[in-house]
C-alpha cells in the first residue's frame, strides 16, 4: 500500500481517541514517577522501534534523573489489523544490560506476543532488574498473560494510530491518537 494524497490518507482517520494534551500530561507524570522511582540508581530505557519512537523521544526527555537509552526492533504487524502471530526481533540491543535497571518502553501492548518475546530476551541477558512502561494497554485482545508495571491509557478493542503507531507504515505522525477506519 502507499498513500500518496491527503483524501486517501484522512479517510482511514475514524476518530481521535487520545488528544495530544492528554498524552502530554500523561507523559509528563510518567516522567516524574520513573525519575522518583530510579533515583540514584543505573537506568537504562529500551524502545522497541518502530512504534516506540515518538513515546521514547518524550519519555526519555520528561525524566529529570540521568538515564540511558538503548534501541531494539521487533515487528509482526504488517499491511493489517491483526498479528501475523510470529514476531521477529530485527534489531538487536548494542548495550550489555548486565549492570543496568531496564525499562521497556513500549507503544502497545495488544496480544502481548511482542513484549513477551522482548522481555524473554533481555530477562535472559540478567538486568539488574526490568520493567515495562506502556502508551497504551488493550486487554481485550490480549492472548499472553502479561501486564505493565506502568501503563499511560487502557483502550478498548480498536485499531489505533498516530503517536508512533501505524497501519500500513503510515499514520505515525499523527500528533494524537485515532482509531483506524479499515474502509
Ligand atoms: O502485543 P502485540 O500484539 O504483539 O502488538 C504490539 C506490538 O505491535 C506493534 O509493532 P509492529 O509489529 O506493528 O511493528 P512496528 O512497531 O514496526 O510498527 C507495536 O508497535 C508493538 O510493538
Ligand atoms: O492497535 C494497533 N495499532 C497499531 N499497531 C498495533 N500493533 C498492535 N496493536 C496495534
Ligand atoms: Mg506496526
């Protein structure tokens, strides 16, 4: 698919769910709690590309303490709504966490197949401790039983985009958060 004109592309925007005021808040507070929380201590964030980046590039400048950050990239989306159900890691950590506090930071947490993979992974590389942060969190269709330490916003069993998230490859640079309108 490629999207090339403006009709075209804002006819697959159904609705905004999430403002970009409320992520703002939303961020800002998470950044407070994680400055709080790892004050003194080794922190490492670790974004899960592609979707991740933008949350990242705010997370990462909304926590006060210093920190580090560390990129990897998993996909299993791709021209659909659904989870091809394999998720494969595409980019690999170039850091050894063996001394660091890692914090996931993710964009969705939807089947949970990817986090659950992503955390495998580093869990078994012995971080001095790992959590995960989420944009967003959609229980409703997960099929792994895994949660968040910390999640921004709960959302129901729509597609979403914007803020990092795609359909397709586009729509992450929508400033807010939509549903997806298939056709
Ligand atoms: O809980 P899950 O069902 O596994 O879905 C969540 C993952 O799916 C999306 O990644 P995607 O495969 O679309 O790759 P992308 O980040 O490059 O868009 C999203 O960015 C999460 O990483
Ligand atoms: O709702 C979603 N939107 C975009 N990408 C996703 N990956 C998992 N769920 C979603
Ligand atoms: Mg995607």
């Amino acid at each position: 698919m490629q999207i090339t004109n403006m009709s075209e592309f804002h006819k697959h925007i159904k609705r905004v769910i999430i403002s970009e005021e409320e992520l703002k808040t939303a961020i800002a507070r998470t950044g407070e709690i994680l400055s709080m929380e790892y004050k003194d201590k080794p922190l490492l964030l670790v974004s899960i590309l592609k979707g991740a980046f933008i949350f990242m590039a705010d997370l990462s400048r909304a926590i006060t303490i210093p920190h580090e950050i560390g990129f990897m990239a998993a996909k299993s989306y791709f021209e659909s709504t659904e989870s091809s159900g394999e998720v494969e890691i595409t980019l690999d950590l170039a850091q050894d966490i063996s001394k660091y506090h890692v914090v996931i930071v993710e964009d969705i947490i939807d089947t949970g197949r990817t986090l659950k993979k992503v955390m495998e992974y580093l869990a078994g590389k012995k971080p001095l401790s790992l959590k995960v942060v989420t944009m967003l969190d959609k229980p409703d269709r997960r099929l792994v039983d895994l949660q968040s330490d910390y999640s921004l916003f709960t959302i129901p069993d729509y597609f979403v985009i914007g803020y990092g998230l795609d359909y397709g490859e586009y729509y992450r640079n929508l400033p807010c958060i939509a549903e997806f309108e298939e056709e």
